[in-house]
C-alpha cells in the first residue's frame, strides 16, 4: 500500500507446473461483497448508474428466462417495482470497463474498482464481460466465457506448464465530509479515473516516495 493513498493493489499469480492434469479454467475473478445497507447506489460510467435493488428484491422477485433474470414485484424501493434486474445489463466492453463499483450516502463513501491496464485479459478490448451487481457486489474479471463460449475457454493438456499474472487492480476508497452526496446527482467516474491516473503518475515519479 502506497502512504496517503486511500486504496491497494491486488494481483494474481496463477501457475501450474509441468505434468500436472488436464485442465479447463473456464472463468477467475476478484469479488468484494460490501455492505447492502450501505452501498445502494452503482456507477459504471458518467451515464450508466443508478439507484439499485437488494439481494432480497431478488428474492421476493419474479423468475424469468433464465436465473439472472428477474423481475421485481415487491421491492424495498417502490420506484423499481416492476423492473428486471439482470446482471448482464450491467456488462461493459472490456476496453471501456476502467471504474465502477458503488457509494454510499450515509456516510459518503465510494468504493471503486479500477482497472490501469486490460493488457492481462482474455478475448479481447471488445470482449464483454460483468462489472458491478447487485449483492452490492464490485468484480474484477480477469477470465471468462461470457459472451463467447468456450471457444476461449483456457484449456491445458498433456502436462503443459502455464504461469500468468492476472492484475494489478486498484481498488479505492473516497469520502466527502461536506454537502452529503445523493441519489438525484450524478457523479463523474470519468473525473475519478483520470485523477487516479495523474496521482498514481507522480507517485510511481518520485523514487523516494516512503510506501507502507
């Protein structure tokens, strides 16, 4: 962790050794579950986010086509009565997905996954693949079959030996003290992304800068 930087890195290091057994690796990922009460609202970009449903709108939901798919018949929030949630919805092209995640208003909190570089995915900068959901849930994906099958499914045969960093990812955390955020505003996650890149430009500029 870097000094008066309020967030961490996180990586992966995945390795296999040679002769070890056959091997499909169809999907890895880093998942932080946050506080329902807290986190209500999601942000994905400047003009996807929102106000969303809980875990248990899920539940007391309507299945639909498939399990993702529901429709919420009795929610907690009455102004979602009668949506569908699906967590698909919220799915991004891997080359714009470089924040999302959630904030709370009471106290005013973000929480945010970002992305530096997409360099160590799979499929592509037009893959698609999931974000942010409820639960509230914040995902860094760094491999999976969403959206294209297991035409890209990882495979490993005949002992072959395999060694991959997946990341870095940042995740960060901000507050406000004053003028409380809400949910009738709408926030600059682009803002946040290019000022995550300058403060992290003069950090890694400056060799002597003392790390935790």
């Amino acid at each position: 962790m870097l000094r008066n930087v309020s967030g961490f890195y996180t990586y992966a290091i995945y390795e296999r050794l040679e002769g070890w057994s056959d091997l499909n690796l169809d999907q890895t990922r880093i998942v932080f579950r946050l506080n329902e009460k807290k986190f209500v609202y999601m942000a994905l970009s400047d003009e996807r986010q929102r106000i969303m449903p809980t875990a248990r709108d899920r539940e007391t939901g309507k299945p639909l086509a498939y399990k993702e798919a529901v429709l919420l018949t009795d929610p907690s929030n009455p102004d979602l009565r009668e949506e569908v949630d699906d967590k698909y919805q919220y799915s991004a092209d891997d080359k714009n997905a470089w924040v999302h995640g959630w904030i709370s208003f009471n106290p005013g909190v973000g929480f945010w996954m970002i992305t530096p570089s997409h360099e160590y995915e799979t499929g592509g900068p037009m893959k698609q693949d999931l974000t942010s959901h409820v639960g509230p849930i914040t995902l860094a994906m760094f491999m999976s079959n969403h959206y294209a099958g297991k035409d890209i499914q990882t495979q490993f045969r005949n002992g072959e030996p395999w060694k991959k960093v997946f990341g870095p990812v940042f995740m960060y955390l901000n507050s406000v003290e004053k003028n409380p955020v809400n949910y009738k505003s709408q926030y600059s996650v682009s803002h946040l992304h290019t000022f995550l890149i300058c403060h992290e430009d003069k950090q890694t500029s400056d060799p002597k800068k003392p790390t935790n």
